[in-house]
C-alpha cells in the first residue's frame, strides 16, 4: 500500500472541496484532493446550472404563449419538442462541466488522488485499497446524495432523481413529483411548462423553504394554476400496474383518488454523503443524523484538527456557502491548530420557479415574535409586476420593532432573485429599515413593492415605539 504523508487531506472535489484545496496551497501547505467519483460539481452537472437551463427553456415557451392578452396572436401553436430541449440543456450542461475540468486538470497531478476514502484513525485515511495517507488535517467535503426510500423502489427504472433527469431523452407524459422544496419547484414546474401532466407531493407543509405561512400560501396558489400541488399529501399506496407507476392518494377535496404515471420523481431532499467515511474510528462528536457537530464560524469539529465544508455539513445546501465554508476549512486546516473564526455571510436562498422565491436572514420560526413587526406586499397590484404580467406573489420583510433594525425576509413574486440580494446586503450591513427607505427607488421598478412592505415595518416600529416607555430615546431606526 502507498504510503503518502501531507500536511492537508480534502476529501471531494466539487465546490467546497475545491475552494479547501486552494485555500491550504495558497498558505503554502502539502496538500492532496481526494475524489472516487467524477469531477465537474453538483453544480455543474446535476444541480444549479442543468436545472437552470431546463426551466429557462420551459419559461421561454411558457412566456410566448402568454402573450394573447397583450394582442399578440399565433403563439398558440407553439410546442416544444423535448428531445431537442433535454438535448440543449445536456450541451449546456457540458460547457459548465468543461469549465470545472478546465480548473481541475490545472491541478499538479501528484496531489490529485482518485480513489473512495475512509478514515482508518483521526489523522489517518485509506484510499480503497491502495493508499494510506498520514494528513496534519483533513477537511471532509464529501457532498450529499439524493433521498430514496424503499418504499419508492417499486417503481424500479420509472423513478428517477435529479441526479439523473437530465440524462432522460425525452419528457414524460405525465409525472409525479415527490417533494416540494426548491428541486422539485423548479423541475416540476419546468416540466408542467413543457407540457408534462405534473402532479406533485409535499409533506408537512414543506414548500419551497418558506416557514412564514402567508407567504408559503400565496405560493402554492400561484403555482396550483399550473399543475395538481399538496402540499401535505396522504399517499395511499404505491405500486406498479401493467407496467406503470400506479399511485393512490386522497386528493385535495379528501376523496380517494388513484393516478397511472409515466415517471416517478423523488425530489424529497438530500442528505450529506459520510457513511462511507467510517466517521466513528475519528473520534469526534457525531450528531443524531451521523453528522460532525462543529463550529460554523470555523468549520472545525470539535477541537480536533478535521474540518468540514459544503453540503455534508447538513446546514447551508447552497453553492456560495460551499465556496466560503470550504475557503474557510481550507484556511484553518493550513493554520491549525491557531484555527480562526469568521463572521459568516447573512443566509440567504433563492428558489428560482416563478414566481421566484427567497428567504434572506433568520428563519422566520427563529424570530421573537413578540420584538418583530411585519412589512408587507402583494405582487397582484404592484405597478411594474402588472406591466410584465407577473403580478402574483406576497413578500413579507421583518424589523426589530424597538430599533427597527431589518432582520431579513421571505417572500415569493417576480424578480425576487434581484430584490433579496439588495436586502441580503442590507441585512449584512446592518441597516434598519429607515436606513433602507433613504435609498433610491426608481419608477415604475419591482423594487418599488419592496418600498411599499418596508414601510408599512417602518410604521409598525413607530407605533411599537410609542407604546413603550422612554427608555430608548436614542434607538436607531425608527
């Protein structure tokens, strides 16, 4: 067996991996980057970009044939052929791959190790069954992998994740979606868009992310004029019958219902990639999902000299976290055991469906509810949104209701994708919601509903102000 001894092992080479890898080298360290599978990131290959690309396309077709109310006539006809778009979205797909690869290949060879490992004690890995490498520390950025659960196997070559849509040569029929966070929004709606017969499954309520319920609500309306949504579905049974996925549930109205299905997509989340890692030979503090208890600040668990990154951490399943979470273990890996700590970035996710959905700051569960006042908007009569014809959603901002100071938001609408960057750097620069309103909102913008909810929080911290005594005469904001 190889013996191999290095000041800096990182485990993955997608995004975070990546990031680990050159922040160690930049400080001048030994390092090495493991990886079993194939390079190119989730990203790139499953993720963020092909699922970008396929709902581009189904907008563009859905958008043209949108356009009778505006006198544009013809549009009608317009159809799209899936083997053609499945077939642009993989081309695209590879340029975005080719572009990592290009990265990687960049990489000095001999510290590019091609292998599955797995801890053999804290500070030592095997690789298969050919390396062994003795590592000052170790940053584990082994990504996630998609949820099936037995019970699903029964629709054998029928069911397909997001792993592997992409590499379906045509668009079914008809498709059932399990799931409703943001891989299934935007696949299923993407599909619904191309024509499919979509019907998609949430659990508990869990839509898009989103926990502050009129918000989540006025969500799922916007998008049950597209395709069959519950969101709190009671699946009676799964089966195959004459040779498609059969499916029996109780359908909104509480009657029994049963579907035949062309496709089955389980889109019900992903869960960090460590089994294989044998954890428990490291010593460290695992919680009750098998996790790595650790420091966010650091990324380093425990006080021990492994560090972790991206989306086997179980917290921010987002790619700019994986890039600063593995800058970061990268960092501290190369300086331990004088490990450093960060104020991290504000969190911040977007769920690109339309209309597109963001949570910016604190989940709104988290909030004292009794220290925060709501600002709120609806999309169905703001000015601009009316004009491009995207006038559905809600937006809600919160603020501290002493010092109005701005605590983040959630919301769904048009262009939120644009708005909860503005308000993600607001909330990074400490901004109370007055300090928000003294900046410039052009006219007729989208922006201008942001306006409108920051104001109605900036009034509600006026009145909770002067309910209460005069003990803060000086608080900022309001």
């Amino acid at each position: 067996m190889k013996q191999i001894k290095v000041d800096v092992a990182v485990i993955g080479a997608g995004t975070a991996g990546m990031a680990a890898y050159r922040a160690a080298r930049h400080a001048g360290k030994q390092v090495v980057l493991i990886e079993g599978a194939e390079f190119g990131t989730t990203c790139a290959r499953v993720g963020c970009m092909p699922s970008k690309l396929l709902l581009a396309a189904a907008n563009g077709l859905h958008d043209a044939k949108a356009q009778a109310p505006r006198g544009i006539e013809g549009t009608h006809a317009l159809e799209a052929n899936s083997e053609h778009v499945l077939a642009y979205v993989r081309s695209e797909r590879d340029h975005f791959v080719k572009g990592v690869l290009k990265e990687t290949d960049s990489f000095p060879q001999d510290t590019i190790i091609r292998g599955f490992a797995r801890f053999e004690s804290r500070n030592v890995l095997l690789i298969d069954d050919f390396a062994r490498v003795e590592a000052a520390s170790v940053v584990i950025a082994s990504g996630s992998a998609s949820v099936i659960p037995d019970d699903f196997k029964v629709f054998e070559d029928h069911l397909v994740t997001s792993d592997d849509v992409f590499d379906l040569k045509t668009v079914p029929r008809r498709c059932a979606v399990f799931g409703a966070g943001p891989i299934a929004l935007e696949l299923g709606q993407a599909f619904a868009r191309l024509g499919v017969e979509v019907f998609m499954f949430g659990r508990k309520n869990h839509v898009g992310g989103l926990s502050d319920t009129p918000v989540r609500d006025a969500l799922i309306e916007a998008l049950r004029q597209e395709f069959y949504l519950d969101p709190d579905a009671t699946i009676l049974e799964k089966s195959m019958q004459d040779g498609e996925p059969t499916i029996r549930f109780k359908s909104l109205d509480g009657t029994e219902r049963t579907e035949r299905f062309d496709r089955v997509l389980i889109a019900a989340g992903r869960k960090p990639a460590l089994a294989s890692l044998q954890l428990e030979k490291t010593g460290i503090e695992l919680n009750d999902k098998g996790v790595p208890v650790f420091d966010e600040s650091s990324m380093q668990c425990g006080d021990s000299s492994i560090f972790i990154a991206g989306d086997c951490d179980g917290t921010r399943p987002f790619l700019l976290d994986a890039a600063d979470e593995g800058k970061l273990a990268g960092d501290n890996a190369a300086r331990f055991s004088e490990v450093q700590s960060v104020k991290r970035k504000v969190p911040f996710s977007i769920v690109f469906c339309e209309p597109q959905v963001i949570a910016v700051g604190t989940s709104y569960d988290e909030l004292d509810k009794q220290m925060t006042v709501t600002g709120s908007v609806s999309f169905e009569t703001q000015g601009r949104s009316r004009v491009l014809r995207q006038n559905r959603g809600l937006l809600h901002v919160y603020a501290h209701a002493r010092t109005g100071k701005f605590l983040g938001a959630q919301g769904c609408g048009p262009a939120l994708e644009h708005l909860g960057h503005l308000m993600a750097w607001a909330l990074q620069l400490d901004l109370s919601v007055e300090d928000m309103l003294k900046l410039p909102f052009y006219h007729p913008v989208i922006e201008e509903g942001l306006r409108t909810a920051l104001k109605e929080a900036n009034k509600k911290c006026f009145e909770a102000r002067a309910q209460t005594a005069p003990e803060l005469p000086n608080a900022a904001g309001c």
